[in-house]
C-alpha cells in the first residue's frame, strides 16, 4: 500500500510555485510529476560523461606514455575552460563590484596556479625516449594552436598589449584596428622559420581555423577585457590593493609562470648539445617561451619602469639553474 504523504505547508507552498512555473509553459504539473516518477535516478558517470569522457583518448603510436601527453593536454584545456567561463561572466557585468571582481580573478589564478604546479606530470612524469620517439608522428600540431589560451588573453588586456614588442609603441601612439593588431600578435613569431621569416605548417593551420574567431573575440572584448572593467571602478575601488595584487598575479600566472614551465620542460626533453630538438609544430620554442623575450605585459600601468624592464628575467636565471644543477 502506498505510503501516504503529509502535506505541510511547506510543501504545498512549493507545489503551487511549480505548478505557476509549468502553467507559464503550456503544460500541467500532473504531468511533470509523471515525468518525475518515471525518471531515473541520476548517477555520477552519466553526470559527467564519463565513459565519453574516458574514450577521448586516441594515440597515433602505441608508444604508453603518449597517453599522458594527451591527457595533461586535455586537463590543460579543462581549466583554459574554467578560466574562459570565469572571464565572459566578468564581461557579462556592465559595471562588476568589487566583490565579484575579486572573487572571479582569485578563481581564474588558482586555476592557472593549479596548471603550473601540476606541470610535473610533463615535466617529470613521462620517460624522455618515449617522448622524443611519439613526438615525430604528432607533427605539425603543438601545443602553439591552443585558441582557449589565445581567446583569454585577449579577455584579459587591450589586445595592444599583445602586438609584438617591437611594434607595440607605435601602436599605441596610434590607434590601430583588430585587424592591423592581429597582424603583428605577438605569438606569430613563435611559430615562423627564423631564417626566412616563413610561417610554419602549425601557424598556417592555425590562422586557417581561428583567425576569424580571433578577430571577432577581440573586438567583442575591447570595452569589456579585465583592464578595461577594472578602469569602469571607482578610483576608490581602483586603489583597492587586495584587487591590484589579484591583477598583477594574474599577469604573473599567465604571462610568467606557466610559459616558464613550458620552457623548463622543454628545456628537460628538447634542449641538447650540440644541437637543440625542434619542436613538433617548428616553433621557434627558445625565443618564443622565455618571458623576457616577449615581454608581455597585460596591465603595464601596475608595475614599476625597473619591473618591466626586468620582466621573467629572474624567473628564467632560476629555471636555468635547477636545469643545470640537475
């Protein structure tokens, strides 16, 4: 027999809102309860696709380690997500407090603090003859062609800022569009043939895919990146120091830290003498990795002339010393 129900008040209260709330649907709550009925519990796998989720890993050599390759890369790309979500949420506000600025920066640094300390897996956890034999059939993707990370620099600066260094001042004197900054992106040298200036196979792919994605983020962020909604505050809120120390770890997490752990890994299974390995995709990773070389700096009015002047310097002095003391 049935086990009959006491209707409390509470109950009846949330009966009659979702009955309001199906009514504004077309439909009757009887009928919902019936779906409700027969449903089926869910479970955590379907929850999370897991089976789907376990199945995304498809080596190209039967080479074991290759799968930890591709797992860190996607794990990579999970947290790239997270910060993605984190930012459009910031620029969905047309004036976010101060509050939720704090909370979604202090989101978005541990998520790439929790990539950077996690880069051991890479770094120490894959056998380097392994690596060295896998890497030859993934040519030419690399982990350049990585668009997340593109589309969340550009979330986070005035794309500006991420024109080549050598441009850059010009461009900032002179307003330029998304187009003419594109142009000159910083990343483009990373990925074209020193000698010739020719662009790689991986660039030429990438810009094939993503250009127009780009393009269309950048403008889409001009008035809404992170530095211009942190110039929308107040000039009280503006000086807040636990806000400028969120802003500046940021610049640090992204444009600091984790490319210095790529450079240490790369230096750990592609740097050898007499020559260095190239990477998968030919960039150019000597030149492209290290901070200091780039100087990419996404809120420039926060450091001091002597930090910038001095940007990843000390970070990369001290990769190359645990490297040779190793």
């Amino acid at each position: 027999m049935p086990k009959q129900v006491h209707i409390s008040p509470e109950i009846q209260e949330r009966l009659n809102q979702l009955a309001d709330k199906y009514q504004a649907s077309g439909q009757e709550l009887l009928d919902f309860l019936d779906g409700l009925l027969y449903q089926d519990y869910n479970t955590y796998w379907d929850y999370i696709h897991l089976d789907t989720l376990l199945s995304l890993q498809s080596p190209v050599t039967d080479i074991p380690d290759e799968e930890i390759f591709i797992m860190y890369h996607q794990i990579t790309e999970l947290y790239f997500k997270l910060s993605l979500h984190e930012l459009n949420q910031l620029a969905a506000s047309v004036r976010p407090s101060l509050e939720t600025f704090k909370v979604k920066l202090g989101r978005i640094n541990r998520y790439f603090e929790a990539l950077t300390h996690s880069f051991a897996v890479m770094m120490d956890g894959m056998d380097r003859h392994q690596f060295l034999k896998f890497r030859m059939s993934l040519i030419p993707a690399s982990g350049f062609q990585s668009v997340q990370y593109r589309l969340i620099e550009l979330c986070a600066t005035d794309m500006v800022n991420l024109v080549d260094q050598e441009v850059r001042p010009a461009f900032i004197a002179a307003a330029k569009s998304e187009e003419e900054m594109y142009q000159h992106i910083y990343w483009k040298k990373g990925a074209t043939i020193a000698d010739t200036g020719a662009k790689t196979l991986t660039l030429k792919q990438f810009e094939l895919k993503y250009s127009e994605k780009i393009i269309r983020h950048a403008k889409n962020f001009s008035d809404k990146n992170i530095w211009q909604l942190y110039l929308k505050l107040s000039p009280e809120e503006q000086a807040n120091q636990e806000l400028k120390d969120q802003l500046r770890l940021l610049d640090l997490n992204v444009n600091v830290f984790w490319p210095l752990q790529h450079y240490k890994t790369s230096v750990v299974y592609l740097a050898r003498r007499p020559m260095d390995v190239r990477a998968t995709g030919g960039t150019n990773w000597q030149k492209y990795l290290p901070p200091r070389f780039q100087k990419r700096i996404f809120y420039p009015a926060l450091w001091s002339d002597l930090e910038k002047e001095e940007w990843g310097k000390s970070w990369v002095n001290q990769v190359l010393d645990e490297v040779k003391n190793s």
